[in-house]
C-alpha cells in the first residue's frame, strides 16, 4: 500500500514484477476495511477458542456421566447391602430372644434397657436427610451392639452347656422303644396299668452306658426291677436301670458319660430281654423322652 493524497492504493502484481491491477482506496475507508478484518479475526479466533473449549467439555462431561452412573450403581449397591445387613441383624435380635427367653428376662438385660425407636425405610435406602457414611456409622453401631450380645449369649450357653451336660440327655443303649412311659395294658394282667419307664429293647449282654455323669447310689437286686442300677446326677435327677444280666459299677462309684454300668438282661419282672430306663425327679418318674436328644 502506498498512501498519497489521503488515499491508500493496493497493487497488484505478477512474479515477474508487472503491474496487474491497482486498486485506490480513501483513506476512511481503508481504515474502516482494516478495523473491519482486525475485529472479524478476532471474533472469529475467539468463536474457534470457545468451540474447542466447548468440545474439551462436552467429553468431560460424557466421562463424568458415565462416573456419575457407576457410582450410582455403588450407591445402589451400598444400600442393598446395609438392607441385607439389617434384615441379617434382625435376624439376630429374633434369635436371640428366642434361645434367651427361657432363662428370663434378666438375661441380656444391659443390652435391652437401651430405648430404641423410629421410622424405617420400606425401600432399604437411608431416609432423606441420612447421608450414606451416616446410614453406616449406625449400622456400625448396630453390629457392635449385636456383637455384645453373642458374646454375652455365649457366657450364657457356656453356662447351659454345663448344666446340659449333667442332665441324662444320652441313650443308654440304642434300640427299638417295646412300651413307652405311661398308661398301657399290663403284659401280664391285660389290666390298664403305669409304666413309669421307657422299655428299649436290646438283645441279652448290650452294653449300658450312663447317659450323664453322675454317682452310683444303688447297684443291686430290687422289686420287679431285677438287677439295677440308680445314678444320681445332681439337680434331684437319678436314672435307672432294670433287669440287667449283670452290673459293672457299684454304690458310690462316679461315672462320666458313656461309662459302662451294667448289661441288659431278662431279670425281674420281665418278658424278654431289654433295659427298663427311667428318669425320676425329685423321687418321682418323668417321661424320659423329655430328656433324650443325643
């Protein structure tokens, strides 16, 4: 451009330097015409600026979509979880109670005096207002609530288990049950008459074992019994023994469970050969399936 008389003039020329066409401009125009190409440039840069940083953000945005749905499905998973964890403690409170309630209400009572209350969630989430780390804290606490109560139901059974273990929970000999313990029509007589006792049946010579440990208080000849034998284990609870072929223990002998007492036999007031078992408490006979679970 060569500027001359308050004119600009473009020229156009070939490579050889030949003049080709020259263009003549005022200059308020070609000031207008630069100003025109600086601003349309400079739009046009900053279009092609936003456009790219317009497209960076569209990615990120499908990259954070796309996290947003995985930890939903986290979200969701989580909450599924603490549902079945609840629904899993629940559990756990309605069999404690159950295996608790026969000693009594005193048992576990620390844990019950804790007042608890409020809605649930039918949905399994935590309630609005309940953030997630929250909702876990108190499961947290939950479990840990559950978790003194196993500890304390397992004192309880190492308690139980010793009293269990003295009770005659064990069949002497294994067989089939001739009469039970009850009214029945006498063998002899075929008049209604008491069993106070269980009759299992067992070939002559079948080992006898004590179903519980306990002291030999009789061993020896009785009434209708034949050979017998009475264990006392504690707790006012004997068991005994009838028509026995022989007796392998003697009075005030201890005996552990599965320690041989005697064999059966056909002594006594007796049709055949099979151990008469009973159970008596406090002198007075029970139905020893009460007591038989081993």
């Amino acid at each position: 451009m060569n500027r001359r008389r308050g004119q600009f003039s473009l020229l156009v020329v070939r490579g050889d330097g030949v003049r080709v066409v020259r263009f003549n401009f005022a200059r308020p125009l070609a000031v207008a015409g630069f100003l025109t190409l600086a601003a349309v440039v400079s739009v046009m840069g900053a279009l092609v600026g936003d456009w790219l940083q317009l497209r960076q953000l569209t990615r990120e945005s499908v990259t954070f979509a796309a996290q947003i749905v995985e930890q939903r499905k986290t979200i969701d998973d989580f909450n599924r979880r603490v549902a079945e964890l609840r629904k899993e403690v629940g559990a756990w409170r309605e069999m404690h109670a159950r295996i608790q309630e026969p000693f009594g209400p005193d048992v576990g009572r620390g844990a019950r005096e804790r007042g608890i209350g409020g809605a649930t969630t039918p949905s399994g989430r935590p309630a609005d207002g309940i953030s997630a780390s929250d909702e876990l804290n108190r499961l947290t606490e939950t479990i840990m609530q559950e978790g003194e109560n196993l500890r304390a139901l397992d004192r309880l059974m190492a308690r139980a288990g010793k009293a269990l273990a003295a009770l005659p929970s064990r069949w002497p000999v294994r067989g089939a049950v001739n009469s039970e313990f009850g009214m029945r029509q006498s063998p002899w007589t075929k008049a209604p008459e008491f069993h106070g006792g269980m009759d299992i049946g067992a070939n002559r010579g079948t080992a006898v074992q004590a179903p519980a440990a306990g002291t030999v208080v009789f061993a020896g000849t009785a009434p209708e019994y034949g050979n017998a034998v009475i264990v006392d284990h504690g707790q006012d609870i004997k068991s005994l023994y009838g028509h026995l072929s022989e007796v392998s223990v003697k009075p005030g002998q201890k005996v552990e469970r599965g320690t041989l007492l005697a064999h059966t036999g056909n002594t006594g007031r007796s049709s055949g050969p099979h151990l008469h078992y009973e159970i008596l408490v406090k002198g007075r006979a029970v139905n020893p399936r009460a007591y038989l679970w081993d």
